[in-house]
C-alpha cells in the first residue's frame, strides 16, 4: 500500500473531516514526556503495520447483500481497536535494549576505519529508506567523496526498511490483549549499485520521532562517537500527533542538548521539516510545518555556541514537494531517486556554506538512474486451506505488490488491492469461487512495473461459516453483540471471532474490528446518534471466513416504534414496491415473508437491512398475492388488531396466487447489540394479476 495512502487512511480513521482527534491525542504543551511517546511510537506503529496489506476483494453480483459487502469490502483492511497498551516501563526496556545490543557489533568495527570526519545522520524513514533505495546518505557520501573529505558515518543502525517475508494471514490481537509489537527493522538493503565503500551506519528509524530520539541521543553518541550531526526529525512528531508545532521545537532542542551531554563540541546541521502532498482531513499538518520551521529558524542562532556550532539545512525550500504536488517523492513524502539528491544537496549547502567544508555543493545530475522492478517471477496460483493463494519470487527494491483479482459471475472490473510480501491470499471467499489473478512490483505512487499474466485457481476454501443467531442491541455509548457458534464444516477449529464495525454517518471513518474468543461482546466509546453497520466474521486455523451482515445499529437511540403508513403497490405481476414513514431513530428497516397459503409457514427475513424507507420485491410468483394489515410493536409487543385491507373484486379465477405477509421491521442501533426487529407492520392485500397486467398498459 503507497505510504500516502497508508498516511491518508490513518488520518481519516482518526481524525474527523474538521482535523478533530478522536483516537491520537495531539500534545498541546511543549514537553511531552518520554514513556508518552513510545507508547504513541508504538502504537503508530502497530497501526501502520495493520494498513500494509490493502486485501483485493472481488464479491459476485448474485451474492445476497452484495451492495452493501462490496461497499464494506472496499473499505478493509479493519484498524484492530481494543488493544492493551503495553506498560511505558517495558517500552522503554524494549528501546534500550536493542540499542546496546548492536553496541558490541558496530563500536568496534567503526574505531578501526581509518581516521577522518564522524558523521551521524539522525532521522526517521526519510533518511533511513527502504531496501532497494540509494538513500540520501549515500549521495551525500558520495558529495563528501567528490570534494576529497574522508568521512564516517556512525550510529547503531546499518540497513534500510526490508521488506514483510511471506506468510498467511493471521488473527487480529484481541480485545483487552496487549497490542503486538515487532522489532526494529533495520536489516534491508541497497541499491545494487551503491558502492561497497560505503559506511552504512545510521541513526535514522522507520516512523521515529523527535519525542523519542531525544531520549537516546546521549546514549548512541557515546557509544557511537560523532563530530558532526546531520539531524533530519519532526515530521512524526507532528504527523502522529506527538506535539504541536512548539513541543516539536522542544523536542529538538532537547536532541541537541542531550547530545551535548556525550560530545559538547559537537557540530549541528538541522534541516527543517519538508512539505508533503495534501491528506483530506489533515488541514493543521501544513500550517503546523510552517509554524514549527519559522521557529527553528529564529531558535538555531540562539542555541549555537562557539565549540557547539549549529546550522539549519532549508530542507523545505530544496525539496520539490508541496501541498498541492511532490514530485521528488514516491508516495507524495519519502523521496525517490531525484529527492534524495535534493535532500543530499540541501544538506550540503549548509556543509559548504556555514560549516566551510568542501569547495562546492553537490550537484544534482540530469540523468537520474531509474529503480528497475522487473515483472514478478514463477507467479503461481494454487487452491489453499484459506480458499485460494498466489506466489511468487519477491522482486528486490519492491516496497509491495500491486495485485489485480476477479472471479467468475463478477463484475468484469479487476479489484485493485496490495499486498507487502510476494504473497496474496483471497479474502472472505467461497466453495466455487473462480479466480484470476495478476501482480506487478510497486516502489510507490508512480513507479510500477509491468503486470503478470493473468492465472486462475478455484476456491475450496477450509474456513468455518459465519456466526449463527446474531443479536446486535444499541447501549447509550456502543452495543452489545452475541451470536452462536457455526455447525457446519471447519467450524471445530475456530479460535476467535472479528466484530467488523462502520460508522456510516462520519465522513472520514472506515472499518473497525474487535475481535473475540468468546460469543458475546460490548462495544463502546461510540458516537451516539451515529448509524453504524455491523458484521462478524469467524477465524479458523485456515483464516477468516465469510461474515455474517448483522442489522445496523444507533448507540443511545433506543428501541424505536412501528412504522407507520406501510403501503404496496404492485408495479407488474410480479414486482410489489412497499413504502413506508421513515423515523430518525431507526438505524434501517428489515423485511420478511411468508405463504399465508402454506401450512405452518412462518416469518423468514426477505433481504438485508434496508436503510430507506422504501423497498422493491421482486420474483413474487404466481403474481397474485392477498395482504392483511397487522401492526406490530417489538418483539416483545403485543399484537394489535388485525384488518384487511380494501379487496378488488375480480372473477373468482383470476384470484389463483399465493398469499404472501410482508412485514417490515425495524432493525435498531449499531454495531454488535441485540437486533431489535420491531413490526412494522403485516399489510395483506389481494391483487389479481388482471389488474396488474391492465394498470401496465395504462387501462
């Protein structure tokens, strides 16, 4: 998934379209204490790891309640919510300690280079890059090459992002457990023409903010002895809302004078913080960066000393990425090939003009190499536990994989999903399903190599079947949800069950899931008032089945009363539209039948939540139907009069079909409570095909 995407969609999922947090606090003062951010590094963290795979799910139009799974299928993968966060103290030891473990494997090796500059680059996923990338430490390595300078660059670190390894989809972390947390990943690579002269070494992490390296600095600069810091941080802390704009500046002053602790003659070059392509819903980051630039550069000059000198980097203004475009950046932030010359070059013009080191600044040349991303080898597609699966060789300097699927009795569309590792695995398919799949290799927004040929395999898929009996009801700030277990195939093997949950009323809100071992839940900390869409689906040892659609809910409606004013009218002899009042505090309307004419029928629901109050019904045969009025309350109501409606009188031959009982219900709340199912109510009108087939020619 492009980062800008990933960025876009985390945004959107914790922001309201006013720029509001609603899950991220944002730090308003100007210290923010250091168990604080870890715990939002690691929970930023988390998150994105969840968004790496973007599932291409491809429903069949004749699959029931296929409007409404295709509009939620687009909007997966869910944000996992109910997590534990691990203890601050834990965090910290965590951090420490992967820090003095690649002490002994680094100091050593670093002292026994030959003598000259020790440069540490301080960073985030900017200056660490992902494998593949040149990196713009390797440009400016190679500046300092050009200009005669024998340089080392210093720091725990030595590698890029590496790519996800391939592996099957596994079960969202419960409710109420601790939230997984994975290691740093510094082990990628390089392009395959960086040079082997090249120092790797680094200080720059994946997702780092200044919140956080502050309280390291001192201890990497001891271990790792430095005489010139290239410090590039603050977009993180800014983005993820560690702090505003004055808690960053806070933040990087601190960096600086915890740096000073290890070496006080140490030299500073500090770029400001660069643009990025506009996020909907992120209004405040763009004026935020502004704000927190004009203050760095009017604090630099009062933090600078004689032995400690400190220069800013105008890193916004060298790098072609703004708002309204970024083109020097591969996903509308990280660079490319030709950012990381610019960033390179922005650099060293603080080297060359403030710290006079070099007789020029680098150059950025006219041919920059492009990133090679052949198409995908030994593709294969084969029938999996999980339902269907494809592989195939990864392509190095891939950040992920484009991947296009569609299955027989579709759309004929391909839907477009990613994937982070040389694997794809189907989602939510069934027995039967037919698919076709291709991948290419993406290294961003733009950057894409050529499609795969399309392979077909069918789905016989081990997953269990959805969760039977589901009752969804509204509390004041959530629902509650239950369900039984499925019966059928696979189901001995269930481990939990994902409650999928949609705020359908937020403009920015996508898929939340919760998952459970248990039959029952509560959900809370929901906006009351908001319409709210809910599913459940069961996770086997095969993967996640197919989910059961449960009835929209409202948190803090209540139950509410019948629907009033229900009328039928029949469009052709075998089409009824039904209409009814519509009430604010129904969350949708459900529909049922029966053969009033069959022995012991009963009520069986006829469709989906409908959330108009208006439906049309179509396929009645024979075409002649004999509808009672029956308003009903609740379930728990007892049942008002009966009346008929008005008959036409037709010739006894003509009154030859089925009697059918409508009723509509009301489907009440939100996302995983008890679906209260309130009578409309059970309208039975005899209608002759006659004198359908007659109002259709107009007699």
């Amino acid at each position: 998934m492009p980062m800008s995407d990933i960025l876009s969609e985390l945004d959107n999922r914790n922001l309201g379209c006013d720029g509001s947090n609603t899950a991220l606090a944002a730090v308003s003062s100007s210290t923010l204490e250091y168990s604080s951010a870890v715990a939002i590094e690691s929970k930023v963290s988390y998150r994105l790891s969840q968004l790496a795979t973007v599932p291409a799910i491809h429903l069949p139009t004749n699959l029931p309640y296929y409007d409404v799974l295709n509009q939620v299928a687009g909007l997966m993968p869910p944000l996992q919510t109910g997590s534990v966060q691990n203890s601050s103290v834990h965090m910290l030891a965590a951090v420490r300690d992967d820090l003095r473990s690649r002490k002994n494997s680094t100091s050593a090796h670093l002292h026994e280079r030959a003598t000259g500059l020790k440069v540490m680059v301080v960073g985030d996923s900017i200056s660490q890059g992902r494998e593949g990338d040149f990196t713009w430490r390797y440009r400016i390595w190679e500046w300092f090459q050009s200009q005669g300078l024998a340089v080392d660059f210093v720091g725990p670190y030595t590698g890029t992002v590496q790519p996800d390894k391939p592996a099957p989809p596994s079960p969202p972390a419960l409710y109420g457990e601790p939230q997984p947390t994975g290691a740093i990943k510094v082990s990628g690579g390089y392009a395959k023409d960086v040079s082997s002269d090249f120092p790797k070494a680094h200080f720059a992490v994946w997702g780092r903010a200044a919140a956080v390296s502050k309280e390291l600095i001192e201890e990497v600069v001891a271990a790792h002895p430095a005489d010139l810091m290239l410090l590039l941080l603050g977009f993180n802390d800014m983005g993820w809302f560690y702090s505003d704009s004055i808690g960053t500046l806070d933040s990087i002053h601190t960096l600086i004078s915890n740096a000073r602790a290890a070496n006080p003659k140490m030299k500073f070059a500090v770029a400001n913080v660069p643009q990025r392509s506009f996020i909907g819903g992120r209004e405040d980051l763009p004026v935020s960066t502004n704000i927190y630039n004009s203050l760095l550069r009017d604090a630099i000059p009062e933090w600078s000393t004689t032995d400690s000198p400190i220069h800013l980097v105008e890193l916004e203004e060298n790098y072609n990425c703004q708002p309204s475009s970024c083109p020097v950046g591969s996903d509308g932030l990280h660079p490319n090939a030709m950012g990381e010359f610019q960033i390179a070059r922005a650099f060293s013009q603080t080297l060359f003009k403030d710290f006079k080191i070099g007789s020029s600044t680098l150059s950025i040349p006219s041919d920059v190499p492009a990133r090679p991303l052949p198409v995908p080898s030994n593709f294969k597609i084969f029938t999996s536990p999980g339902g269907v699966t494809a592989t195939w060789d990864a392509v190095y300097g891939a950040y992920n994989y484009d991947v296009k699927s569609t299955i027989k009795g579709g759309i004929e569309n391909f839907s477009s999903g990613s994937v982070s590792s040389n694997r794809w695995d189907a989602t939510w398919p069934i027995d039967g399903w037919e698919y076709e799949v291709q991948v290419r290799a993406s290294a961003g927004d733009t950057i894409k190599g050529d499609w795969t040929n399309a392979l077909t395999a069918t789905a016989h898929p081990q997953t269990a079947e959805a969760p039977e009996n589901v009752i969804v009801s509204s509390t004041t700030t959530g629902f509650d949800i239950s369900w039984d277990p499925p019966t059928g195939s696979y189901s001995d093997s269930i481990t939990e069950y994902n409650v999928l949950y949609w705020d359908k009323d937020a403009e920015c809100d996508f898929i939340t899931g919760a998952a459970f071992t248990g039959t029952s839940a509560h959900i809370d900390s929901l906006v009351a008032g908001h319409r709210y869409f809910v599913a459940v689906e069961t996770w086997n040892a095969a993967g996640q089945g197919f989910p059961a659609v449960v009835r929209s809910v409202i948190p803090g409606a209540g139950t509410p009363p019948p629907p009033t004013d229900l009328n039928i009218i029949a469009t052709d002899p075998t089409t009824v539209h039904l209409t009814w009042d519509s009430l604010s505090a129904a969350a949708g309307y459900r529909l049922w039948l029966r053969n009033v004419n069959a022995t012991d029928s009963k009520l069986e629901a006829l469709n989906y939540t409908v959330e108009a109050a208006c439906s049309d019904q179509y396929y009645l045969f024979p075409g002649t139907w004999n509808y009672e009025c029956l308003p009903k309350g609740s379930a728990s109501s007892p049942h008002p009069q009966t009346k008929t409606a008005a008959r036409h009188r037709l010739a006894r031959p003509l009154l030859n079909g089925v009697r059918t009982v409508v009723m509509s219900e009301v489907a009440v709340e939100e996302e995983v409570q008890e679906v209260q199912e309130v009578a409309a109510a059970v309208v039975m009108v005899m209608v002759a095909a006659a004198v359908a087939v007659r109002k259709s020619h107009g007699r």
